[in-house]
C-alpha cells in the first residue's frame, strides 16, 4: 500500500466515498437524493471542502456531489508510466474527460456542474466538449482570461524540466511549501474568516503521497485553452458569479465572461473574495437559488417535449 493510500484510510471522514474512474481513485462525498445532479468542482491547491458549508442546504433540492480534483485532497495521484508526459492524466482536457466520466460513473447522464477558479474552468471545457453531459453551468470566480487558461511552459523549457524532473519537483516542493500560506490567504477577503486551523488543514490536505511530483506532472501539462474564441457554441445555461474584492481574478473578467456568453446571468457576492461559496456561503445560496431553479425546470420542459 503506498503512501496516499494509507492517507486515503487514515484521514477519511466517516462520510468519505472513493471510485474508480480512469486513471484515478476519487475521494467524494454525496448528500441528498434525487434526478438531478449538482456536481462541485473545487480550485487548485483546495479541496472538496471548499463545498461543506453548502453542500448540506444544495442537498434538500437534488443530489449533490462535491469531489477531489486531481492532486488534491484524498484523491490518487498517479504517476505517468517512465518516459511517458502527465498530459494524459493531468491535463485540463483530460480533467474534463474525467468530469464527463466521473457522471456517467455516478448513475447520472448530466449534471449541473458547479466549477471555483480552475474549477470552473473545467467545467466550461466540459461543457464545450460534452455538452450532452452538462444540464448548466455555474462558473464561480473561474479563470478563463487569465492564470491557469492563459498559461503555458515554453516547449524548451518545458523539455528541460523534463530531463531534470526530480531536481524541479524538489524545487517545486520547497517553494509550494515556503509560499502556501499566503497564496491561500489572498482568496480570502476578510482575513478573519480563515483560522491558522483551518488553514493549516487546507494545507496537509494538499500535501499528501506523492504530491510534488503529481503538480509536477500537472504544471507540465499546463496549456493555453483559448477557451474565449469557443464561448460562443455554449448552448446551456450559464451563471457567472464573483466576489467583489477577488484578488486572484478580477470581477470584470467575470463581468467580461458573462457578456460573451450568450444568454449568460451575471452576479456579484458584495463581501467576498476568490471563494465567496466559503466566505459567504449564505449569499452564495442565495445568488444561486433562481439559477438553479429555472434551470431544473427549463430541462423538465424540454424532456417533456422530446
């Protein structure tokens, strides 16, 4: 058994779930019953509990199901095989993949998908790429402009860290160490809000098995997604929300994602930053309550009239 197995057993909470789905055993937890389905996508370096304090009030109106995102949490990090890139495991076109497989593995044909910062950036390219999967969409604080959609390592060097991979994995290792602290606490506006615990917590969640060398993988298959030029074929229904006093993407790169796309709702959470389903959980229901609504009963009618 190796070493994130052992974790997957000793840091389970009672409520812990776990299946196979491609390459990777999922952690996942489930609440509430139902036809439809709320699947919760968290941001990088986080973890399902980004979701715990609106898991259990989503829970009273379908099934819901918040799930660790590779590299994260209690989820597996496989290895590629020697000589072979991580792009096939980790990257974000693989992610999504793993998205449209993991509902199809739930009992579902399609979910609203409910996606945080990079999060949310998947579940736009699984919506663009399977479309037939996804019932709406919920981007929160997603990066589409910028960051982790805009980002690539230039093939040299991307080649070089290759050939060198244990030294930057090391390298990689002491600097996600040295800088986790404060590049989490920039997601929270109210700095009183996130407790040294909690933080801490946050922390051994995403530092478990053989995590440096699995973000490794995943750093290297870090590509441009040109996600903006393709806004225009999303055909379901879309809700774009942001915190006000986000710091990691601007409100107006949500302001700007909800005017390209067509039809698309646009709120803002007034005391939150990169995370307001954490911050402001409340608020955060509430912004969603008439999305969600209208667009369970808008499939309804058109099941009806298929």
């Amino acid at each position: 058994m190796d070493t994130l197995e052992s974790y997957q057993i000793q840091r389970a909470d009672p409520d812990s779930r776990f299946i196979e789905v491609g390459d990777f055993r999922l952690h996942y937890k489930r609440q509430g019953s139902g036809e439809t389905l709320i699947l919760l996508l968290h941001g990088s370096f986080l973890s399902l509990k980004s979701w715990s304090a609106i898991m259990t009030p989503l829970a009273e109106r379908a099934t819901v199901v918040a799930f660790d995102r590779p590299v994260c949490g209690l989820t597996s990090r496989p290895l590629p095989k020697r000589g072979a890139s991580g792009f096939g495991l980790y990257g974000a076109k693989s992610q999504a993949e793993l998205v449209a497989a993991l509902i199809a593995a739930l009992g579902f044909e399609r979910a609203i998908l409910v996606g945080s910062s990079t999060g949310g950036t998947i579940a736009l390219l699984t919506a663009l790429a399977h479309p037939e999967c996804v019932q709406g969409l919920i981007l929160v604080d997603a990066m589409v402009y910028s960051g982790y959609a805009t980002s690539e390592v230039p093939p040299p060097v991307r080649a070089m860290m290759r050939t060198l991979k244990p030294a930057f994995s090391r390298l990689m290792r002491l600097m996600i160490d040295r800088l986790y602290e404060k590049a989490i606490r920039k997601f929270w506006y109210r700095q009183d809000r996130l407790s040294d615990e909690r933080l801490a917590e946050l922390k051994r969640d995403f530092m478990l098995g053989p995590w440096d060398r699995a973000f490794m993988e995943l750093f290297l298959a870090t590509r441009r997604l040109d996600l903006e030029s393709r806004l225009g074929s999303l055909n379901r229904p879309v809700l774009v929300l942001t915190g006000a006093h986000d710091r990691a993407v601007k409100p107006e790169e949500s302001a700007r994602l909800a005017q390209a796309i067509a039809g698309a709702e646009f709120r803002v959470i007034a005391d939150a930053g990169h995370l307001p389903q954490e911050e402001c959980p409340e608020s955060f229901l509430a912004a969603i309550d008439g999305f969600l609504t209208r667009c369970t009963t808008s499939l309804g009618l058109q099941d009806g009239d298929g």
